[in-house]
C-alpha cells in the first residue's frame, strides 16, 4: 500500500471516528458522559470537538451557561448521522461479502425477554453465524423505538410498537394476561361461587371487576401489562385493593404462591412452567383474564428504509423460531 493512500485512508478513518465522537456528544451534552460512552478521555473528545470546528471554522456547541448546540451544530448533526449511516450500511455490505461472514449485531429486548427468550435464540443463531458479534440491549418499547430511528438497534422484540412508515413489523405472537391466585384465597374470598369463578375464567376469562374484593399484588406503573390492568380497572369504575406494588416480577410471583395476594402476570412465566424451568404449587389456579382488555401483541421491529447484513436475517429467522415455539406452547396451555 503506497504511502499516499494509507493517508488518505487514515484521513477517512479519523474523520469518521471524529463523526461518532460529536454525535455523542450532541447526544449526551455532556462531555464526561460522552467521553464514558466512548471509552475515551474528555481530553480526547474536547480535542476532537476542537480540531472539528478548525476544520470548518464555526462553533458546534455554545459552551455557557450550559452545553448547547449552536444552529451549526445542529446543520452538522443532521449530516453526521447521514454519514454514521452510510459508513455502517458499507460495513454491513461489505461484511457479507466476506466468506466468514463476520460482523455486528445490536438488538434490543425487554429484561424479561431476554431471559426467557433470548438463550433460546442465541442457541438458533450462533451456531450458523459464530462470528458475528452481538451487542444485546436491555430496554422498553418506547425507548427502542425511539433507539432504532437513531440508529443505535438494528432491530429489536417490543410490544403494541406504534407505527411508522419505515418500520416493518413482523407478528411474532399475542400474550394475554392471567391471574395467579392460590386456593386459600379464592375459597376465603368467594366462599359461595369460587367454582363458578374457575368456570368463567376456562370459558370467556374474568374481568378485573371479578376480582375486586381479592388482595392485589401489582407490578409498578412504568410496566406493560401495570398499563393495561389500569385501563381495564379505569372503565369497570374500580379501584384494586393493593396490598404490594413492585417492579421485581419474581417477587410478586413467589407471593402470589404463598398466598399473600392475587398477583396479574405475563403468560412468559407459563413458558417457564411449561418448560419445568419454575413451578408453583398444586393449590395454586392459573385464571385466564379477558382477552377483550388483556391482549398484548409482541412483533420484531427493523427499517425498512436501510440495508441490514444478511446474517441480520439469520437474526431475524431465529427470533421468528423461538416465538413460534411460544405461540405454540401458549395455545396449548390456553
């Protein structure tokens, strides 16, 4: 290689390297989160920042009273991301013409996703794509979603994901919640029609209001299925004897065995049950709720405005797998 273009090369390198550099720091507005993120000094990154603005001889960032883009900046920004794409749809590109097919992934999930599903997929995928690295975030649907239009996911597994014109959406399957409640209680709370309540939740499944004189074990606000049981409790005009709110789900389930409270859960932890990765005891009912208010459909979520790597539908493939293996194990135990 001549002198000449290893220049050249590296001029490239290091003005790409500078892009990521400001993007980070437009997206962070702060130097020392920033420099953290990137695995660099604040000395680097401030000097990087510095040697952007000679270059083109304006101001990125106005620095007092606080970090703040000037509309330069914001000019700059717009390009930079166009240019942070277009170096990592290269690089896909170019990584399936090589014949080991190495590359990198970043997919998002749900903590509890991914530790129901994800061992599963791995399983399905890396034996076929074992060099291909994988960045596995954890996180909620509306962050992913606003992740993914930035360009910082791949792809990721979110459910009721609002749409968008340059989201494809594929349907991996539909949840619906169900009430665990042991044995003890439903007979000390409806000692005269508990069998005619097991009966409706195997025939049409309950409604919240069914439910109203029982204790309540409920997980915190900021989840999903929390979302849904406050609407449904919002138009049958309730309010839920809570008796424990937490943002562990495990703890809700183990309480929920012991008889301390009804406790509303995602149908992941009858995968478990099925799978004999947990159990609970014999006294406890697994009540199916109405599907009117409890469905939750989960879908794979990737643009469909940039070119993905083909071991991205080497990904994708495996996901679609293990959800179909869910969805079968859900209508059999439904």
């Amino acid at each position: 290689v001549s002198f000449h273009t290893y220049h050249t090369f590296m001029e490239v390198f290091m003005n790409l390297k500078t892009c990521q550099y400001f993007i980070a720091l437009a997206e962070e507005m702060n130097f020392t989160k920033a420099s953290e993120a990137l695995h660099i000094t604040q000395q680097s990154l401030s000097g990087s920042i510095k040697r952007l603005e000679e270059e083109y001889g304006i101001e990125l960032f106005q620095r007092k009273p606080f970090l703040k883009l000037t509309p330069a900046g914001e000019t700059m920004l717009f390009y930079a991301k166009q240019i942070a794409r277009n170096e990592s749809q290269m690089m896909a590109s170019l990584a399936d013409l090589s014949a080991e097919c190495s590359g990198h992934l970043v997919l998002g999930m749900s903590r509890q996703r991914i530790q129901v599903f994800f061992p599963g997929i791995w399983e399905r995928y890396h034996a076929d794509y074992p060099n291909v690295s994988l960045n596995l975030r954890q996180s909620y649907t509306l962050k992913m979603a606003d992740e993914i239009q930035a360009g910082k996911l791949d792809l990721f597994v979110g459910v009721d994901v609002p749409a968008a014109s340059n989201l494809t959406a594929v349907p991996l399957a539909s949840e619906y919640i169900f009430c665990l409640i042991h044995d003890q209680l439903l007979k000390k709370y409806c000692p005269d029609h508990w069998e005619e309540l097991l009966n409706k939740s195997s025939a049409t499944g309950l409604d919240v209001s069914d439910l109203k004189d029982f204790p309540i074990l409920l997980l915190a606000s900021d989840n999903r299925i929390r979302s849904v049981l406050d609407r449904a409790y919002d138009r049958c005009g309730i309010m839920p004897k809570t008796s424990l709110e937490a943002s562990d789900q495990n703890i809700i389930y183990q309480l929920a065995c012991s008889a301390q409270g009804a406790a509303f859960l995602p149908p992941m932890i009858l995968f478990d049950h099925k799978k004999g990765i947990i159990s609970w005891p014999e006294d406890c009912h697994c009540l199916r709720m109405n599907h009117s208010f409890s469905k939750i459909d989960i879908s794979l979520i990737y643009r469909n405005d940039l070119i993905l790597p083909h071991y991205a539908d080497g990904m994708k493939k495996a996901i679609m797998q293990e959800f179909q293996s869910y969805a079968m194990a859900m209508q059999q135990i439904a």
